[in-house]
C-alpha cells in the first residue's frame, strides 16, 4: 500500500508509482494490476515511465467511484491482475472470420490495441441487427485490404 498526489499529464489523471512498488513487480513494460484506489476496486495497467518505474492513470470512472480528482492524495494497493484483459470476440464476429480467410489474415495481424478496439465496440452494441451490419462492413474493409495487398505492384 502507497499513498501519493493525483497529477496530470497532458490531460490524463495519473499517479506516479513509487520505485520500489515497481521494482516489486519484477516485470518490465506494461503490468496488469487489480487492487483498491481509496478502498474502491480498480483494475488496470501500470505503464512504463522509463529507469523501471511506472505510472498509474486514473480514468473518470475511477476517480468518481473512489471520488478523488487532481491534487488530491490518494491510498493504492496493488497486485499483479494474471487474468487475460481481451474482450470476448462475439460468435457472429467469429463466423464471419472463418468463412472468411482474407480477412481473418488481415484480423490476426492487427496489434492487440487495435484488436480490442474493435472487439470493444462491437460488444458495446445493443442492437442485433447493428451488430450484424458492422460485422459485415468490417469483413469486406478487411478482404478488401488483403486484396489491394495482394495486387498491390
């Protein structure tokens, strides 16, 4: 547990993470962490500051469960999160890319931020038939850029 001040960085809420909570960690780059912001749950990703240490930023959905803001001095715990952060890949998603090779090659090669993205919004999407319309759009943006890759001189 570390308490420390809610700074900000361009526009982002953050805390810095002492040295030694990092060292802790044993892990360089990004590290998946749970844990309790003000006795509040949080879950989220330490990011690498440079010399080992690391930063934590405070969404808005953080800062208004635990109702702290900028200045303010905050109490963390935190421990290493193991549990994958990949959103589920709806069924209708899948289907489309397995019947469709082009673009499933185009899918698998996006970077995971990307990848979840993409899956992010589509899970945020109530309506069937909306799912079903951006599904298909998506397919034919992916097969169409694994074609123009492919006749590309």
């Amino acid at each position: 547990m570390f308490a420390a001040v809610v700074n900000k960085v361009g526009i982002n809420p953050c805390v810095d993470v002492p040295e030694e909570i990092s060292r802790a960690f044993r892990r360089r780059g990004h590290v998946p962490v749970r844990g309790q912001l003000n006795g509040r749950p949080i879950k989220a990703t330490l990011v690498p500051v440079g010399g080992g240490r690391h930063r934590l930023y405070i969404n808005g959905q953080m800062r208004k469960a635990a109702g702290v803001g900028v200045g303010d001095t905050v109490t963390l715990s935190l421990a290493f999160d193991p549990q994958p952060r990949d959103p589920p890949v709806p069924p209708a998603l899948a289907a489309a890319l397995e019947a469709s090779p082009a673009a499933k090659a185009v899918f698998d090669k996006f970077p995971p931020s990307h990848k979840r993205e993409i899956l992010d919004y589509l899970n945020w999407l109530k309506r069937p038939d909306s799912l079903e319309r951006h599904i298909k759009k998506l397919i034919g943006e992916l097969a169409a850029e694994e074609r123009d890759k492919d006749g590309a001189i």
